[in-house]
C-alpha cells in the first residue's frame, strides 16, 4: 500500500514540475520580444521614410509582430509589419490596401464598363 501512495505521489511530483517548467518556457517565449519598439521604428523607417503614427506590438500566429504605421512624404499611411524577434521586415503596405495587390484601390468595388 505504501509503495503504491509513493510511486502514485513521484508521479504527481514530477508531472508538476514538467508543467512548471513548461508554463515558465512558454512565459519566457511569449514574454518580451528581442526587439524594444524603438528598434523596430527605426528598422521600418529605413524602409519607409515619414511620420510614425502608431507602433504596437501584436501575436499573428503565435509570433509577435510590431505594425508600425507610417504617414509618408505623399501622405499614404503605410504599415510595417517586423518580426519582434529576428527584426525582419514581414511586410510593407498601404494602410488601405485591403487586397494586398500593392495599390490602394479596392479592386472589389472596381466595376467593368
């Protein structure tokens, strides 16, 4: 009966440790990012030369990801998205440009005379 309370408690012990460990890798993963804010502008304005509108920090797909927001010299305000981790640039587009073809027109609204 002892033997059995014993192996039936090291197994509870060591499952609780393995997701101790687990819960703090994962805090640890999804906690902050290599890249502050402030690097992450300033990668997206070598890109994109403007005014920053707004910086945030985002989880796409289980990475993070800053979107910069960029109002350029011909007043576009363009997003940037950069890997918070390895500060890869992961896209470049027009705020409006929903269908990601590179231009602002919707061509969802365009009509064929």
């Amino acid at each position: 009966m002892n033997k059995k309370l014993i192996a039936t408690g090291l197994v509870a012990s060591i499952l609780t440790a393995g997701g101790v460990a687990g819960a703090a890798w994962a805090e640890t993963k999804a906690g902050s990012p290599a890249l502050t804010a402030t690097q992450a502008i300033e990668i997206a304005l070598a890109e994109v030369p403007g005014e920053v509108q707004e910086a945030e920090l985002e989880t796409e797909d289980g990475s993070q990801v800053y979107e910069i927001e960029i109002l350029n010299a011909e007043g576009v305000e363009m997003e940037v998205e950069i890997d918070a981790e390895t500060g890869m640039i992961l896209e470049i587009e027009a705020e409006d440009d929903d269908d990601g073809d590179g231009d602002d027109a919707d061509d969802d609204d365009e009509q064929d005379t």
